[in-house]
C-alpha cells in the first residue's frame, strides 16, 4: 500500500483539548476531529513514512500488540475518508473482462462460495439473509431469474472469487437498487476485498444504468453483526453515504442504518 | 437577510456525527469553530425581507465601529483561531477598511467567506477581493429577472448587478454560491432559477424560507408563501437536489435547526460551535436570538469564550428562549426583536457547569 499525503488540499489546524486536534480543509470546507494517535499518523503520512514504516515505529513504541497492525489500517482508512491523505492500492491482476454478471453455470459455484463463508466468514461479507438454505443453487438461480436478484462475479483463474448480488428496483422503490449480499472468498486479503468489491459495484453500476438512480444497503446496528465497522468502512470509501436510520425494524430488535449510493 | 442564510450553510462546517472522535473532538475544542462578523450595518440595497434592517442609514442598535476598533476585534477572533470566518453585513462592501480585514484573517490560514448583494462587485474589487485571500462568496440573487429581484431588493438594476458579480467571481476563479428566498413573486420560476444559476458556474444554491422578522416582519409579510405553495416549493427544491446532485448543491436550510441541535449538543457535552460579532462589537450566538453576552469592546472573545460562551446554549434564560419558537411565525411575536430592537443582555454562568 502507498501512502500519499493529500496534496491539493490546504488544511487549517487547531490544538484542542486532550490531544484533540480540529482540521477544516479549505477545498472541501469541512471539518473534522482527530484524536492524538491519528493526528500522529497523519504527521508520519506527510513525512513521507510508507504503511510498513508506521506499523513498525508504533510497534517499537508500544510493543507488537495484537491488533497493532489493524488498528493502524483503520486509522489510514479513517484518514483516507476524511480525505486528509491518498492511498495507492496494490495491483490485484484482475481485468475488467473478468468482472461480470453470472449465468446458468455459475449458480452451484457462488453457492459453494457463499457457504464456506459460512464457516470462515471473511471479514468483509454482508449478507442480507442469515440462513444457508437461502443461498442452495436453486434457490440463487430462481432469484437471478425471475428478476429478483442479480449476482455480479468476479472470475481469477476460472474461479468466482467473490459475488455482488442486488436487487433491481421494485416497483414500490422505484430507482432504487438493493445490495443483498457481499460476499469474498474467506482467505482473500482486505486490499484485494476492497480492489474487488470497488469494481463489482462499477460493473453493477453499468448493468443496472437507466433503471436506477441510487443503491441502498440496510446494515443493521447490531453488536451481532462484529464486521459492522469493516462493513461501515468499505461502503464509505466507495462513495455511500449514511442516509437514514430505522429505529426497531426487524422485529423490533434492532435499527437499520441505510447506507446509500447516489448515481 | 444575507446573514441568516450563512449562518449554518456557508461555514462549510459539516462534521459526520457517526464517527465518534468528531463527537469527541467538539467537546474538547478551544475556541469557536465559525465566526460570523458584521463589518457594517449599512446597506445599498433596501430589501423587502431584510432581517437586520440595514439601510443606507445603517442600523441604529448596532452603530459600527471604526477601523481601529474592528481591526481590535479581528485580532481578538485571530486569538481563538477559527476555521472560518464569515464576513457579513449589512453589504460588507461598504466598509472602507473590509480589504485589510479579509487579509489579516487569511493570513493566519483562516477560511473567509463573505456574503453580498454583489452591487459593488466590479473587476477592480474582484482583484482586490482575490488579492486578499477571500475564499468564497455568497450572493443574494432572488429571481430569474429584473421584475422579481430588483423589486424584492427595492433597487432598479439590482439584478443585472448581481448576474454580472457573480460571472466576473467565476470567471476569476471564486466559489460562488447564491441565496435565494422565496416569495410570491418567484417561486414558481425556481426550476428556471436553478437552470440559470448553474449556466454562470455557481457552486451552491442556498434556499431559505422568508422569515417574518425585520422589515419582513413589518413590510413583506403579504410575500410570504402559505402552506400550499410551500409544499409544492420544497418539493421542487429535492427534486432539483437530486438532478444537480454531484455538480451544484441545492441546499434548504432551516432557521430553527441550530435551535434544536445546538439545545441537544449542549446536553451531549458539545460546545458552541458560531459566534457573531455584530457591526458595534456585540457578541451573540444566534442570529435570530435578541440575546447578547457582550461586547467585544469592553472584554475580549477569548475571556468571554472561557467565562461561558462555550457553555452558552444550556444558560437558563437562552433556554427559556430557545423553548419559545417551534416555527418560524414564532419568531414574529419575540420580543424584543432581534436587530430591530435593544438586546437583552445575560451574565454569562459557565452554563451551569463546572
């Protein structure tokens, strides 16, 4: 991963209380909070320190603790929304022929991928019904079928490596798509999640284009749900932004936060 | 008018409420986020709706300082650094000094936006302006046509003033938004409106309902839209946020939202995030509240900042006033009325807190 500081932006900085530093960027006339550790992180960024570099002076700082690594990811992509620094994503060697709508053949392999998720999730999954028998070749081929529900894949090596699935416009929603599932092989690496989920988005994009004006997503507020941040994350940076909330839907249990796509 | 349509739009001051070091981040801050600072209380224009009763005469509350005085007071903002300061009027424009003020606020990095009715705006200012350091401007543009601004601005060739502003501002290089309020006279051309305001190149398009305050209060009620053309009008607002979504913003600002968020921020622990300094020295916290807590003149900002302006949205008697409007025909039965009449002045308690 590259690191770049953003370069085109003039920052205003203010010293707050308890470490707090307030940013307002002059070009996108926002303002934005950070804590002492990122506004630390985003010194080192500006230094010209790579990912690697960061991860090691915290690691001699503080000692290799478990989740070093991960929380400085988190604090760059945090950053990176914040549109306080650049990043350059690894090339993934996927081509944009190898991104496209499944077909008849397809249904038993996205089948297969879905439910090892089920036993490995990978971390960056979303999956709008918690049962294995909704995702039996069938029952995916019925939906794709009858209009109900498309599935985007992403092909390496004659392999579907991860799905997209959504659901074109109902007539009650006119214009508006809606992710169903997200689904990655359990192994694959975050960078490659993310390089991934970006370009199945893009192709389902051109598929649904003219139909559709926005895609939504319903992530529920739930402890249950442990990707939730990851989930949060991913959406953002792909341009979603935090439309709604649904105080006790789903049986009361919980809210839906809805997370939506303009196009 | 020209202020209250800036005063939560044109800050830019948009924070994500669901990232929590933003939330914690306005809890610890040292100073104000936004300015807003009236330069002068004279105007050129004579509007209709004009909260602030700006005229040429100026406004007899708030007599204006002179350079010395508000070069005292630019410091004194300069001290709580700010992100943004906002320079507004009355028509900015008339202040002899306005070109060293917006340069010594830009020199510290400090974003500054101004808001005009653009009757001033010739190549020559558009320089001045640039050379200075201003960031963004705003311009009130009430129509499609002469017929419905230069009467709502009360001045023959208004409009054509203000078209010809905002060109010469983009052609500079300015980000320029517009203000636009809606009447009778205009707002069933509002599509034509938007259409005509994104072909000059500006970026925003701020809408705000006429308020029943000022000489809108006392001379423009009769313009005021009912329920009906409301509905239809605001429909027509998200429509067109939805078609310029991603190449102008189409904004609808509410005149009470500060009221309620500022009310619940306090209780999360958030501090007072605008201060207004009116064009005699005054301090308040909301335009549309006849509250000051004093004046720049006689303590500084930051010493009213420490003692409780910080604090100021959970003090007992803003309160008690924040309780008495829930929409906006409330705000014409307040009393005092804020920039017509003398303010009240309240001590300032730390907001109860330790």
């Amino acid at each position: 991963m590259i690191l770049q500081k953003n370069k085109n932006d003039f920052l205003h900085v203010r010293n707050e209380k308890k470490g707090y530093v307030s940013i307002f960027n002059h070009n996108t006339r926002t303002t934005t909070f950070l804590n002492e550790t990122a506004y630390e992180i985003l010194k080192l960024v500006n230094e010209g320190k790579n990912y690697e570099e960061i991860v090691s002076i915290y690691n001699s700082k503080y000692g290799m603790g478990e989740n070093l690594e991960e929380e400085v990811l988190n604090t760059l992509y945090s950053l990176k929304y914040r549109k306080l620094i650049e990043f350059e994503m690894e090339n993934n060697n996927i081509s944009e022929n190898d991104i496209r709508v499944a077909g008849e053949k397809d249904y038993s392999e996205i089948s297969k991928l879905i439910k090892k998720n089920f036993i490995k999730p990978n971390k960056y999954i979303y999956m709008a019904a918690d049962n294995e028998v909704y995702y039996n070749e069938e029952t995916i081929r019925i939906r794709q079928f009858n209009n109900y529900e498309y599935n985007i894949v992403a092909v390496e090596n004659a392999r579907i490596e991860a799905v997209l699935t959504i659901a074109p416009p109902r007539s009650q929603f006119f214009g508006t798509s809606l992710i169903t599932g997200i689904f990655f092989s359990p192994d694959m690496s975050e960078d490659k999640c993310k390089l991934l989920f970006t370009k199945l988005l893009e192709k389902g994009k051109e598929y649904l284009l003219g139909d559709i004006n926005k895609i939504r997503i319903h992530i529920p507020d739930t402890e249950n749900l442990r990707n939730k941040k990851e989930l949060i994350y991913l959406l953002l940076e792909n341009g979603f932004i935090n439309e709604a909330t649904l105080k006790n839907e789903i049986c009361k249990k919980y809210d839906l936060i809805f997370y939506t796509l303009f196009i | 008018m020209e202020q209250n349509v800036v005063s939560d739009s044109i800050t830019g001051f948009k924070y994500a409420p669901n990232l929590k070091d933003d939330y914690e981040g306005l809890r610890q801050v040292n100073g104000p986020m936004m300015v807003s600072l009236d330069v002068t209380s004279r105007c050129n224009l004579s509007c209709i709706h004009c909260l602030n009763d700006s005229s040429n005469r100026g406004n007899s509350v708030y007599e204006e300082m002179n350079d010395r005085d508000i070069l005292m007071v630019v410091d004194q903002i300069i001290e709580l650094n700010p992100h943004t300061v906002c320079i507004c009027g009355g028509e900015p424009l008339l202040r002899k000094n306005l070109f060293d003020i917006i340069d010594k606020f830009s020199q510290k990095g400090i974003f500054v936006s101004m808001v005009s009715n653009g009757f001033l705006i010739d190549s020559e200012c558009v320089n001045k302006l640039k050379e200075c350091g201003l960031k963004f401007i705003q311009i009130s543009l009430d129509g499609v046509n002469k017929k419905q601004h230069d009467y709502f601005r009360s001045v023959q060739g208004s409009f054509d003033r203000a078209v010809s502003a905002i060109k010469l501002l983009v052609k500079a290089g300015f980000n320029v938004a517009v203000s636009f309020v809606p009447n009778k006279l205009n707002h069933k051309d509002f599509y034509e409106y938007v259409d005509f305001v994104n072909k000059l190149g500006v970026i925003s398009v701020r809408v705000m309902p006429f308020l029943p305050l000022g000489r809108g209060n006392k001379f423009g009620k009769l313009l005021m839209l009912n329920e009906e053309e409301y509905f239809y009008f605001q429909r027509k607002i998200f429509r067109c946020a939805e078609i310029y979504r991603g190449k102008m913003d189409v904004e609808w600002g509410d005149p009470l939202d500060h009221y309620i968020r500022m009310k619940n921020n306090y209780k999360a622990g958030l501090k007072t995030y605008c201060v207004e300094i009116r064009a005699n020295g005054d301090i308040f916290f909301s335009t549309y509240m006849p509250i000051k807590i004093g004046n720049c003149l006689k303590k500084s900002l930051k010493e009213y900042w420490l003692n409780g302006l910080d604090n100021v949205w959970g003090n007992p008697t803003v309160i008690q006033w924040v309780n008495k409007v829930k929409n906006i025909y409330d705000f014409e039965k307040l009393d005092p009325q804020p920039y017509f009449d003398t303010p009240i002045e309240i001590k300032l308690d730390n907001g109860g807190r330790i």
